[in-house]
C-alpha cells in the first residue's frame, strides 16, 4: 500500500506551499483603503446586520456575507436583525474591465564574448480581465451616518473554491483596520 503524498513530504514542505499558497491568494488582491469618522466610539458597538446594496451577483454575495460575518463575530460582534443591530453593513460590488497587457510576442538575441544583445516585443491585439471591487460601508444604526468605510479591488477568478478563498482573504484585509485603533 501506497503512502500518502503529504505523508511522503516533510513537514517544511508543506509549510512553505501553504506559505506560497498564501501569497498567490492575497497578491490577486490590492491594497485596502479605509476610512472613518474619528468622532464615532466603535467601542460601544455590540451587534451588526449585513444588507447587500445590489443583488446582481448572487454567489459573490453569499460569500461576502459569509467572509463578513466570520471577521465580526471573531471581532466580538454578534449578528442581530437590522432594527436592533447597533451597525448596518452594506456593501457593493462593482465589476470593471481592466487591459491586460501580457499579450505579445518577445524575442531575444545574444551574443557571445563579443557584447552584441538585443530584443523587441511586439503587442497583439488588446485583451482584458475583469476585476471587482468590494466596498464595506459601516452606518451607525442610531442616526444612520456613516461611520466607517472600507474598499479594496480582486481579480476574478475563474475557480469557484479559489473566488472564495480570494473573497474571504479581501475581506479579512478591508476588515482588519476595523474598528480603527484608537489614539
């Protein structure tokens, strides 16, 4: 009987492709950029409801929802209908086609001893990939202002496992200034 692969490979092994895994995911992902009112005690803040500003992408939600409460309720808060939750989390997403530039031709000359180099690339045709971009928007349930503001952009992946996980590490990110230190 055959041993298992993971059982074959040394445990350094398989903490380095976790790492890599790790970095493949969280690099189809941009930098968040948050923003809140420095006013607002997020201290006092207990329970939360999440309400999807659009429904156009059904699936994509369902995993937000899910990656959003995983954060808040690791963060203390516990879920609540939205007339008694003390926040409201809307979010939207948006899809926009960015150009991909990685189509073309290259080629490459060298030399020997005598130092004669040289190259040329040559585009073809235009392509694009979508890419979408997740806003978290946090509003105080008492008056409805918005109190706190979190964004960041991921490339859509075309594995429904890896657009979960891609969706749960850009959450965890944009969540993460949440709440903000105080000074």
């Amino acid at each position: 009987m055959k041993t298992p692969v993971l059982k074959r490979l040394p445990s350094s092994a398989i903490y380095c492709a976790a790492i890599i895994t790790s970095l493949l995911l969280s690099a189809c992902a941009s930098k968040p950029y948050y923003d809140y009112d420095q006013s607002v005690d997020f201290n006092h803040f207990e329970s939360f409801s999440i309400q999807a500003a659009d429904n156009k992408h059904p699936l994509m939600a369902e995993r937000i929802d899910e990656a959003i409460e995983e954060q808040l309720v690791a963060k203390g808060l516990v879920v609540a209908d939205p007339v008694n939750a003390d926040i409201n989390i809307r979010y939207q997403v948006e899809r926009e086609a960015v150009p991909s530039n990685n189509n073309g031709v290259q080629l490459g000359l060298g030399g020997g001893s005598g130092g004669v180099g040289g190259g040329i690339s040559i585009p073809i045709g235009q392509s694009s990939r979508q890419v979408s971009i997740i806003q978290v928007d946090i509003f105080q349930h008492s008056d409805g202002k918005l109190v706190w503001r979190g964004r960041s952009s991921l490339m859509d992946e075309e594995d429904a496992t890896k657009r979960q996980q891609v969706i749960s590490t850009v959450i965890e990110e944009i969540l993460a200034n949440y709440p903000p230190a105080t000074p």
